[in-house]
C-alpha cells in the first residue's frame, strides 16, 4: 500500500480475524480467509501474505528448536518460539483491527 487510506471496518475485522483465527486453526482458517478475500482488499492481502509469512518462519524457529533439543538448549528456544509467536500474534491482530500495516520482527519475506 502505497498511499495511506483507512481501510474500512469490514476489511479491519477481516484482517484482525485471520490472527485471531490462528489460535484455533493455525494454518486452515487464516488460510481460507486469506484466499477469499485477498482480491476484494489489499489490506487483508498484506495482512493475510504478512501471517503466512510468519507461520512459515516460525515454523523453521521451531524444527530448529526441536533438532536442538539434542543439545538441550531446544527446550529453551522452543519456549522462546512459542511465547514470541503468541505474543506477536495478538500484537498484529490488534494493529490489523486499527487499521495499520504491522511487520511481524524475524519474519522471512517469501510471500510478496
């Protein structure tokens, strides 16, 4: 988004719902919202590439974490992955519901 135009409540709430709806379905529902509205709304767009996006990258935190756990030092960072996952989560849902383009920190951008 180029220039800044306040999206519209719907397209707030949509956005908020894709982080919202993670906690109860972490792939599907974040997913089926995206797709479906991602043409109606480049707001959602973003916000919908921005949480795949994370679940990617947190998902690689966390195999790496596993692996480590050979170490013991994985039963730390998994924790670490877990609790910055959740807390970044609600931050974006909360910013996506104001109406604002958050970048979630330690994110790999694959989706553009």
């Amino acid at each position: 988004m180029n220039e800044y135009k306040m999206p519209s409540n719907d397209e707030r709430l949509i956005a908020a719902a894709i982080y919202v709806t993670s906690f109860f379905t972490a792939f599907v529902g974040p997913l089926i919202i995206w797709l479906l509205k991602k043409n109606d709304s480049e707001f959602v767009d973003y916000h919908g590439k921005e949480y795949l996006n994370f679940l990617i990258s947190y998902s690689i935190y966390s195999a790496i974490s596993v692996v480590l756990m050979i170490i013991l030092i994985g039963v730390l960072t998994i924790w670490i992955v877990g609790i910055l996952a959740f807390i970044f989560t609600i931050v974006a849902a909360v910013k996506a519901y104001e109406g604002k383009e958050y970048r979630i920190p330690l994110v790999f951008r694959i989706l553009k």
